[in-house]
C-alpha cells in the first residue's frame, strides 16, 4: 500500500513552449502565473493530504513536503522521499530501510518540485474548465492530457487557487483504473530550510539497511 502512495505521490510525486492548437489561452495563463510565484520563491513548505481508490485498492494519508528549487523533502506516514537532485532517497521507516537511486528527471514526469511549477510545458495538453470552490477557497480548474500515451498516467484535473495562484489540489487518473486525489494546505512561502534537510544522514539512522540501486 505504501508503495502504491508513493507511486501515486511521485506521479503528483514539480522551457519554452511551443504552442499547438491543441492548447488553450486561459488554461496557459492561469498556469504561467503558478510558474510566476513559484519561481519567485527561495522555498516553500506545505502539507498535503492523499486518497487513493480504485477497483483493487483505497487509502489515505497526509504528509508534509518541503520545496527549494528542484530539492525536495516529502513526509508521510511511515515514509520519506528525498531529493537533491542528483540522488533520491527512499525511506520505509517501519521497515528501517532505505533504497538509493541515481535521480532521473526523464523518469518522473511529474515529480513533487514539477508540481508546483511548469510541468506541463511540452509534455501535457491543456484546457480551462471552469471555477470550483475548494476549502473556502475559489479555484480555476484545469484539465490535462498527456502527449505521450504510453504514461500511465490518462488526465490530471488541477486547482489553483485564484487569490495565491498556487496549486490547491488536483485529481490524478491513472491507466489501471486507480484515481488520485489531493490537497494541499498550510502553504509557507520562503520558509527557513537547511541544505542539510534535502540530503540522507546516515549516522542520524543507525541500523538502517541499506539498498543502494545507483
């Protein structure tokens, strides 16, 4: 189950653009101007909220992820993802484990750092589907569609907050049926994050074995 979320976090778990006829102006607006913030930003901490369902399986969880240019720091029930973008680092703290790969931004399409910015340049088709209150909040909602076929992810429905312009939530669709929603909350902007967060410590882990996939 656990992997499933992390899967499922990975697909969440943030270049120029060629225009194509196939996208839509006021979807590209809304999405540029989450670009614009966050790129305006040193750091970013927030909390966030998963449910996963489908034919075979149901969970939840909440986490906290934390947000420094492309490093990320994601923490939830029984697990930790990190990144620093040359080496992720994944945690099963019940299992005391800990499996090391080299990072390869080509395999995560949408990792938690492509989240909050311009993942959708060259890889999604786009569009504005309306306004949605979520958490008190009023959210313009946008609807993508991959270019390749062949990612498993099928859609992804976005909100973005209009008052913030940052991503409030969203629900991922997968090719096995199974439907991802999230929130995110409690959003700090420029928050106080040592380098040191965004990298594993062994000796702040004793007993932990190690699986190094490098």
């Amino acid at each position: 189950m656990k992997k499933l979320l992390s899967v499922g976090l990975m697909a969440l778990c943030f270049s120029a653009y060629q225009a194509t006829a196939q996208t839509d102006a006021k979807a590209k607006k809304v999405l540029e101007s989450v670009t614009k913030k966050v790129n305006s930003l040193k750091s970013l901490k927030a909390s966030f909220a998963l449910k996963l369902s489908g034919a075979k399986v149901s969970d939840s969880k909440k986490g906290t992820i934390a947000l420094k240019g492309q490093k990320y720091h994601v923490q939830l029930s029984g697990q930790e993802i990190i990144c620093d973008t040359k080496t992720v680092w994944n945690y099963n703290v019940d299992a005391k484990e800990v499996t090391i790969n080299k990072f390869n931004p080509e395999e995560q399409s949408i990792s938690p750092a492509k989240l909050l910015t311009n993942f959708y340049d060259k890889e999604y088709k786009y569009k504005y589907a309306g306004e949605r209150k979520e958490a008190g909040k009023t959210c313009d909602v946008i609807e993508l569609t991959p270019n390749d076929n062949s990612k498993q992810v099928t859609k992804i429905e976005l909100l973005v907050d209009k008052a913030s312009s940052m991503i409030a939530g969203g629900t991922i669709w997968s090719k096995n049926g199974n439907k991802t929603q999230y929130t995110i909350s409690n959003v700090t902007p420029n928050a106080t994050i040592a380098d040191s967060y965004f990298g594993w410590d062994p000796k702040a882990h004793p007993g932990v074995e190690t699986n190094d996939m490098r």
